[in-house]
C-alpha cells in the first residue's frame, strides 16, 4: 500500500470500529493495569470466557499494588478455570516488580513493559498503544490472520521472515494520531468479520485492499500451523480418605498447573489403561509413605494438555498405615474446604463429585 492507500485504509476501518465494534468492560478504560489484566486472559481464552473473570478478579484486586501484596494462592483460586496457570503467577510476580522497582506506576515505555514477567512483544504493544496511545504495533492470533490476508502473505507467518514481514506491516500501518484505535479496530476486525474459516468479506469495510479477497486466497491464508502427533496416556487420581479429610498436594514449580492443589495423581500407563491395583498401592506408598487401601473408581475423566490426551481414573482410597504431617506441600483437607484451594479443573469435577451426597461413603470392597 502507499501512502495514500494507508489513509483510506484506515479511515475506513475506524469508522466501521466506531459504528459496530462490541462493547466489552476493558474498552471503557485507558487504566493500563486493566488492559494488561484483559490481554493476559485473553491470551489463548475467548472473550466470552474471560468477562467474568476479568470483572471478579478486579473486584478483589482493582489496583496493582492490591495484586502484588496478594497470596499466589488467592490469584490461582480466581484464575481456576481459565488455564495456562502461569499467565496468573506471572501477573503476580511483574505486580510485584512494578510495586517494588517503580513504585506502583505502571511503566509506561515499551522496552520496560516487555521486561516485565509474562509480558512479550505483543502484550506490550497492546498496553502502550491502547493505554498511552503510542506508536506501539501488535501482532496477536486475530491481527496475524488478518494482515497475511490484507497481504496475500502464503509463507510460514511463524517463521521468523513470517514474523519480519508482519511487525513490519503492523508498524507501517500505524497513524501518528491515535494509533492505539486503529490496532483495536484491526484486533476487531480480525476477531469477527474475518474469521479463521469463512470470512465475511461481503461486509468487510477494507475489501478493497485485500490482497487475499481479490486473489480468492483467503480460505488457504494464513497458511495453517504443522499438526502436532496426539499421544494417549492413562493417568489415576486418588483421593486417601483419613478421619473425614482427604489428602491434598500442592503441584510443585516444575509440572503443569504449578501451584494448584490436586489428589494424589500420576501416569499408570501409555499402552493400555489396566489398573493394577496392587502397584497403585506400592506408587501411592512411595509418594506418601502411607499404605491404602483402594476404594471405588467414582469417574473417569477425559481432557487434553498440549499433545496428551488424557484418560484420569478417579478413584477413593482409605489411609491404613502411616502418617503425613501437614506441609506447603501435603494438607488434609475436609470435603466442605474444598472451595478455598485451588484446583487443576478435573481435581475440582473429582472434589465436587466427593461432595455429592452418599459418595464420601461409598463402600470399599
Ligand atoms: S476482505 Fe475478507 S479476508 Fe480480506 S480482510 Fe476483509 S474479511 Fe478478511
């Protein structure tokens, strides 16, 4: 595009974002703590997911200094649900910095906010332009898809002359006045009308300088990402029943969902979901050093991390032997607590399913 073309572009885009853009509660603010909360749940999240948290997680903490001075445990028990739990512990800990290395103002120069934990290229855009209105380009899911279009881009934009020739573009195509505008009406742009599968060209207020809808390209641009190979695994969750509490475990730094409480759990098998009930005794005593005995399978569960999919058989176990004294790791908990940990989402369905009446009974032979 030349210049003039960039001036009709973005005339028209931004007035199509006047008239028709969707009224969402991090639009109404320029507060940079709010856009950076919005952006960090967003990632990976659709819109429609993350409202309510947005609005409860900033009802308990409206300002940074009140997230910095928070338990991890709070911010994990507000996040639950949303997943990718280290997007919450990095809120944590850059609130922490911003408190503690500059005195509770949120940064306000590029190169400061993308140091921040959590915070990459993209993030940092988005906070500097819609919050202080500067020059900063994004490039995110949605603006990435839209731009290879507008481009008739059909390389790789993962790669790294992908990734060049859209920072690029997302620069160039920046106004000097009110720059931050025009990125959320490309960010609208991209999220609605056009879509990953059949966009709505028919309405869309740039048509006419879109490489991909003038070459009828738009089905095969962006070019899709190399499937990932699914690996099944089987993996047990146990709930040690003791004097009416269970046994917690707190996740450590290095596995997935650092931080949230879980039963006992870990991987029986790749290759076919047999239980055998006797090695689940002898893992659970190495684990804990108590000795069990294993109750009823309550649920069987399914889910997907990454590239597993994961089959989590649920199973009720009473302590016979052995004790485990309460640390930051281990914790003996009574059903009715459950509510103040928290919980990977399928700890949470097997808890809510302990507290179904009659289930903490179940009979053990
Ligand atoms: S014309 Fe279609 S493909 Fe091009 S930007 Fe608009 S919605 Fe996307």
């Amino acid at each position: 595009m030349d210049s003039a073309e960039y001036s009709s572009f973005r005339r028209k885009l931004v007035r199509w974002y006047a008239d028709l853009a969707r009224d969402l509660p991090w639009r109404r603010t320029n507060d940079p703590y709010r856009i950076w909360i919005s952006e960090i749940m967003l990632q990976q999240t659709t819109v429609v997911a993350v409202i309510p948290y947005f609005e409860r997680f900033l009802d308990r903490f409206p300002t940074v200094a009140d997230l910095a001075a928070a338990d991890e445990h709070d911010v994990l028990r507000l996040w639950e649900g949303l997943g990718y739990y280290s997007r919450a512990r990095n809120l944590h800990r850059a609130a922490n910095v911003i408190v503690k290395e500059h005195g509770g103002i949120f940064p306000t120069d590029l190169e400061t906010l993308h140091g921040l934990p959590g915070i990459g290229r993209y993030t940092a855009g988005a906070i500097a332009s819609f919050a202080y209105d500067q020059r900063a380009p994004i490039v995110e899911a949605n603006t990435l898809r839209l731009y290879c279009r507008l481009l008739g881009y059909d390389g790789d934009p993962r790669s790294k002359e992908g990734q060049a020739v859209l920072w690029s573009f997302a620069t160039d195509i920046l106004p000097q006045k009110e720059p931050g505008r025009l990125n959320q009406a490309m960010m609208e742009l991209g999220a609605t009308l056009c879509s990953p599968r059949e966009p709505n060209c028919a309405v869309c207020p740039v048509q006419v300088h879109c490489a991909a809808f003038h070459q009828g390209t738009q089905a095969t641009i962006p070019r899709p990402k190399t499937k990932i190979a699914i690996t099944e695994i089987t993996e047990v969750s146990i709930a040690i029943q003791h004097r009416q509490q269970y046994l917690l475990r707190r996740r450590t730094a290095k596995e997935r969902w650092a931080g949230l409480w879980d039963f006992v759990r870990f991987e029986i098998n790749r290759d076919d979901q047999t239980v055998n009930v006797g090695q689940l005794i002898e893992s659970v005593r190495e684990r804990t050093g108590l000795s069990i005995e294993m109750g009823p399978l309550v649920a069987e569960l399914k889910h997907a991390v990454t590239r597993y999919r994961i089959t989590l058989k649920c199973f009720m176990a009473q302590r016979v032997k052995g004790s485990l004294t309460a640390t930051d790791e281990w914790k003996w908990v009574k059903s009715a607590d459950f509510t103040d940990y928290p919980l990977s989402v399928t700890a949470r369905e097997f808890a809510e399913r302990l507290q179904e009446d009659g289930v903490g009974c179940l009979p053990f032979d």
